[in-house]
C-alpha cells in the first residue's frame, strides 16, 4: 500500500472516528451539562448520587458486575489451567464446547432460567418430588429482586471471554519460569501464587475488563427478569421522555465514566506484560498425561460446567416446544405451534429481514474500514498507525448502551446528523451502529491475518511490476481471506443479535431487529416467552453455526477477539 493511500485510509477512520464515535458521545455529555438556556450546570450529575433511586441503580450495576467478574473468574482459572497443561479425555471436544454460551444473547438465555429457577420452575418441581421442598413454600431461587438470576446469567454467558484469555496468556508463558522456581524448592501451589498467577496478570485483567464493562452496563438480561433498578435499564426507561429530561444523559455521562475509567486503569497497568518472562515463551510446554482417574475428574469438570452453561439454553428449548410446562420437571405436552406462530408473526418476519439487511451492510463497510485499518498497522511504518489501531478498538471499552443512547441524541430532530433517521426509518443509523460496535472483531482477525503473511510475497510481487494495490488485491488478500471471514462471521452474528443498539435505535415495530421483536414477545401476554422461545431456537442455531465457522478458521487466535 503507497503511503498516499495509508494517509487516505487514516483520514477516513479519523473523520469516521470523529463523526460516529466522538460526536455522539459529545453530544451526550454536552446535553448532561447544559441547561435548557445552553449554559453550563453540574446539577443533573450531582443528582444522579443524590437521588436514591438513580444511587441504587449505580450500587446494582457496580454489584452485578463484580460478582459477575469474579465468577466468571472462578469458572475460567481451573478450566484454562487443565486444558494448557494436562492432557485428559475429550479435551479437543470440550474445549470447542467451551463457547456454547456464546450461541444465544444472555437476555434470551434468561427466559429458559426464569423456567428453571422460577419458584413453579423445573428445579423446585424436582426437589419437591424428591420429598427435599415443602411444595407450599417453593425456594425463590433467582432471589428478592432478581438480582441473583441476572448475575447467574451473566456468569453463564461471560466467562468463555475471561477463559479464552486466560489460556491464551497461560500458553505463552515460558514454563523456565516455573521450573526455575521448582528447582529452588518452590511447591506447586505457592509457584502458582507468586509465580503463575502475577505473569497471567495481563490476560486476567484483559478478560476481566471486558466482563466488568459488559456487566456493568447490560440492558437485555435486566429488562426480561424485569429489574428496573440498574442503571442501564433506568435510561432505557427514560427513552419517552428526552426532550425534557436530561436525566437520562447525565446517567448516561457518568456510566461511560466509570466504564471508561476502568478500562484505561487496566490498560495502564496490565496492558502489556511487565514482568520477565511475561511474553512468549522460549521453550515449548509439554502437557502431562493425566492418570485415567484424575484425567476423568478434569473431564466431568469441563463437562459440568459445560452443562451449566447450556441449561438457559435447554430451558429455551424446552419452552418452544413446550404446550403446557408449569411446577413440572419436563413439559407435560410438546407441540411445534410456537415455531410456526413465531415464524406467521407479524413481527418475526419482518424483524428476521430487518437484521439480515442492516447487519450485512454494517459488516460489509466494517471490513472495508477494517481491513484498511489493520493494513496501515501492521503493514507500514506510518506515523500514528498505533493510534489508528486504538481508534478502532475503543468501541469496546464504550458500553453500548452509551453509544446507542450518544446515536439518538445526535440524530434528533434539528441536531446535525437527524437526517440519518430517514422518515422514521433507523437503517442508516444502526449500520453505523453495528459497524462501529463490531469493528474491533474485524481489525483483529485482520491483524493477526497480516502479521502470518510474509510482507515479502507483496515484495516480490511489486518487484515484477505490480503496484501496492494490486499486490495487495491479489497476493495478500486472498492469503488472509479465512481470517477475515472468521472476523466477518463473528462479527455478522453479533450484529444479527445486537441488543442496547436495537433496543434504543428501533422505535416502530416494522423497523424492529430480531432482538427486539423477541424482547416484545417475552413482554407480551399469553404464550408470548413460547414465541420468543422459538424465535430464539433459530438464532441460536444460527449464531452456532456462524461462531462454530469462525472458530474452525481462527483456532486459538479467537481469544484474541476480545482483548
């Protein structure tokens, strides 16, 4: 690529940059300080840590991510530590399986938790069979408030993110330093303390970070157990009534806050591995070959977890399917009414049509942007590439309810962009939306596409006459065409399944994406969760096959995806 087009790419990012990252942002935080005479004022911030019902939503928001985190925490350390260093049966299996709760957003999942845990649930039906409950006084499993489900939920769809970072960093730490420490007498459990875990440090806090900020602010899980008191869903709550409330953009101001102060604390002190050692190791690891016995421990670990993992998935299964399922273990009766009602909806139809439409073409400009964008950074010597590269990257440390709300504000009537709303019509807005949400997947699946191509191939190509460009069109390209599918996939099924865009940006039912419509139908009376159920049984076979794809073509590189 000439240097001319390097610049020409990083003047696009940066206007695109400004315009759909830094202006919707602007604005809102603009809007959360101004009075309705445009003069400055902290007073809606400073009421929203007055105000005890917005306090309480912050305090729940900050709970649910910490418990989240740790969770999934606790979940992903022994599961990443026994698939880097032992060998035992079904490892290759179980570890593919490891991304089973990725196929189904969380706030789906939720719907099959309500009809487990729920005090008429299938839990309790089976305890109180079993002659363990007092069928008169049914255990509330999910808790007062419900705060319990959602963290549950959370646990059950993050940690493959934290995991997935975890063992990246544990396979790349050179095992000298361990044995060093074993040969100075060190035993197994304290070199793991004070030599294993302060090396791993920076993928724990990679994964731990995305999982805090992805807690913290979700919007979907919330809505379905129908918990209002947290932050994200409060602003939701706000969305009819913006033209005379800056409430909800101060609330808006001070969650992008935190979240943004948390991630830039954890890339300032474990952005990169500061200690020796820390980098890519020197000397292969050799996995032990466990015992049978204690190898088919490590596989009934795996395979518990896994199960735990897909029973909010089970439980959307079942409720599709399900004719009558009420304080019984199992459905009494099985019908696939709900598949055929879900599919004749008026909803579904147009809201499986919408997605496709405004994911393809959000994915579409994304690669393009992206493709450029991990070209200049990993292919050229150009001034700023690094900056360019955290451009792209930043989307992930911006919750997306913040971005979402930052989009509306903009696009109001008489502000700059209103004309991407188009007659009331969202597509325009939610392709940016989409793109710029799922961008960072796309620039790291391309990066690492470059980075195992030799830049000498091009050389050798110009070399016989053909410009950058070409050499680029027609050597490299097609090289790291399998990463940028894989990017692409993973990137298009998330953009199909998008919630806090979605949710905010689509404001009339025949412009609905699928989330929403499945979130109308949970919400809606009657049989409404079976429909949302069935609706939510395709895209979860839909987002299996997709992710599935991506990781077949991406292998342990996946994990990469979200640092």
């Amino acid at each position: 690529m000439s240097r001319s087009l390097a610049l020409l790419v990083f003047g696009i990012m940066a206007v695109f940059f400004g315009c759909f990252f830094i202006y919707p942002i602007w604005t809102t935080v603009k809007l959360a300080f101004e009075t309705p005479d445009h003069r400055f004022t902290l007073e809606f911030i400073t009421e929203v840590f007055l105000n005890p019902l917005y306090r309480e939503g912050l305090v729940n928001s900050f709970i649910i991510a910490i418990w989240t985190t740790l969770g999934c925490l606790v979940i992903s350390m022994p599961l990443a530590m026994m698939f880097v260093r032992y060998d035992f049966p079904g490892k290759t299996l179980l570890n593919s399986l490891v991304l089973t709760p990725m196929v189904l957003p969380p706030f789906v999942g939720a719907i099959g938790i309500k009809a487990i845990l729920g005090q008429a649930g299938a839990l309790n039906s089976m305890l109180i069979q079993l002659g363990l409950m007092n069928a008169q006084r049914p255990t509330d499993w999910l808790g007062e408030g419900q705060m319990l489900g959602i963290v549950v939920m959370e646990v059950l769809h993050l940690y493959p993110i934290l995991y997935l970072n975890i063992a990246a960093v544990l396979a790349n730490l050179d095992p000298a330093m361990e044995e060093a420490g074993a040969s100075l007498g060190c035993p197994p459990w304290q070199r793991f303390w004070r030599i294993t875990v302060p090396l791993i440090m920076p993928g724990i806090f990679a994964g731990g970070t995305i999982v805090f900020i992805w807690a913290f602010t979700e919007l979907g899980v919330p809505l379905v157990f129908d918990y209002d008191r947290v932050t994200a869903v409060q602003i939701f709550r706000s969305l009819n009534d913006l033209s005379d409330n800056p409430f909800p953009y101060a609330l808006v101001v001070v969650m992008l806050v935190f979240s943004t102060l948390i991630y830039t604390l954890s890339k300032l002190f474990f952005g990169r591995a500061s200690s020796t050692g820390g980098g890519r190791a020197t000397t292969a690891r050799e996995t032990v070959r466990l015992p049978l016995g204690i190898g088919l421990l490590c596989t009934a670990a795996f395979a518990f977890v896994t199960f735990l993992a897909v029973m909010p998935h089970l439980g959307v299964v079942l409720l599709s399917f399900a004719d009558d399922w009420y304080a019984t273990v199992l459905p009494q009766a099985y019908t696939l009414d709900h598949f055929h009602q879900a599919l004749g909806h008026e909803l579904t139809l147009s809201s499986i049509a919408n997605s496709l439409k405004y994911s393809v073409f959000a994915i579409g400009f994304a690669l393009v942007l992206g493709i450029g964008v991990a070209y200049v950074n990993v292919r050229t010597r150009l001034w700023g590439r690094q900056l360019l590269d955290a451009m792209a990257m930043l989307p992930l440390a911006v919750p997306g309810v913040v971005m979402a709300f930052g989009y509306l504000a903009m696009t109001r009537p008489g502000r700059q962009f209103d004309w991407l709303i188009l007659g009331e019509d969202p597509f325009l807005i939610l392709v940016i939306a989409y793109a710029v949400r799922r961008l960072p997947y796309i620039v790291r699946s391309a990066s690492a596409g470059f980075q195992q191509v030799s830049p000498a191939l091009e050389e050798a190509a110009q070399n016989l006459g053909a410009t950058p460009e070409r050499a680029l069109w027609r050597i490299t390209l097609p090289l790291v065409a399998p990463n940028l599918l894989a990017g692409g996939l993973l990137a298009f099924a998330f953009a199909m399944l998008e919630v806090s865009d979605s949710m905010i940006l689509a404001q009339q039912s025949s412009h609905f994406p699928i989330t929403k419509a499945i979130y109308f139908l949970v919400m809606g009376l009657g049989n409404g969760p079976s429909l949302a159920s069935a609706l939510g049984v395709w895209a979860m076979i839909f987002l299996t096959i997709t992710i599935v794809g991506a990781a077949l073509l991406l292998g342990k590189k996946l994990g990469a995806l979200f640092r």
